[in-house]
C-alpha cells in the first residue's frame, strides 16, 4: 500500500497517478549527466519531482511542470535504453528522462500521455 504523505490530512486527495524514481538528464553549464529524482504525477497533469522520496510533502519540489499538451515520446539519440523525452507546451525546455526498465518506461509513458491528452 503506498500512503501519500498528504492523505493523512486530506483524505479525499486523489493517489497520484504516477509515482517512483527516473533519472532526469542535467544540462546545466556546470553539470552534466544523469541525477536520480523522486518524480510525482498528480492526477491534475503536474509533474513534481524531488531529490529523494522521502521529500515529497514535506519540500517543496525541484520543480513543477505542466504536461497538458506537452509532447512525450521514446528518445534513442542519446544510445541508452529506456529514454524518453518531454518537451512541455510552456517553456523552451526538453526534458530526458531514464526509466530503469521497459516495462518502467512503458508505465511512465502510458500516465504521462493521460497527463498530455486529459
């Protein structure tokens, strides 16, 4: 059973959609590579992603991104497995994420087409 950390409090929310670790590609002038998040889908279309699990609910999240209309699809250009790419409506940023299996990948893309297409 996994247990939300606001349902306690707010027992009519909504589980979210989605939820487990990806790892998310860094492109910042500084570093570079892949970091390991804690991402959340809420059922409302939003993507929040935290440093570790155990911050969700109790830190405000990295950041918050809209997926409506957003476009999610399977990324081979990078030439490593389980890569897929959102590029959001609002924004000119595309974000790489790393599933750790097809299956994994397969889950994400499912609930963030849902997100993508409400």
């Amino acid at each position: 059973m996994v247990v939300g950390s606001d349902i306690s409090r707010y027992p009519n929310t909504p589980r979210p959609t989605c939820r487990g670790y990806l790892h998310k590609r860094t492109q910042s002038a500084i570093l570079k590579g892949w970091r390991k998040r804690w991402f959340v889908l809420k059922h409302n279309g939003y993507l929040h992603y935290y440093k570790h699990k155990k911050n969700e609910g109790k830190c405000k999240p990295l950041e918050v991104t809209k997926l409506e209309g957003a476009e999610i699809s399977v990324d081979t250009s990078l030439g490593k497995p389980f890569v897929f790419k959102c590029i959001p409506q609002s924004g000119n940023r595309i974000f790489y994420f790393c599933a750790t299996s097809n299956q994994e990948m397969k889950r994400w893309l499912e609930a963030m087409d849902k997100a993508v297409h409400p």
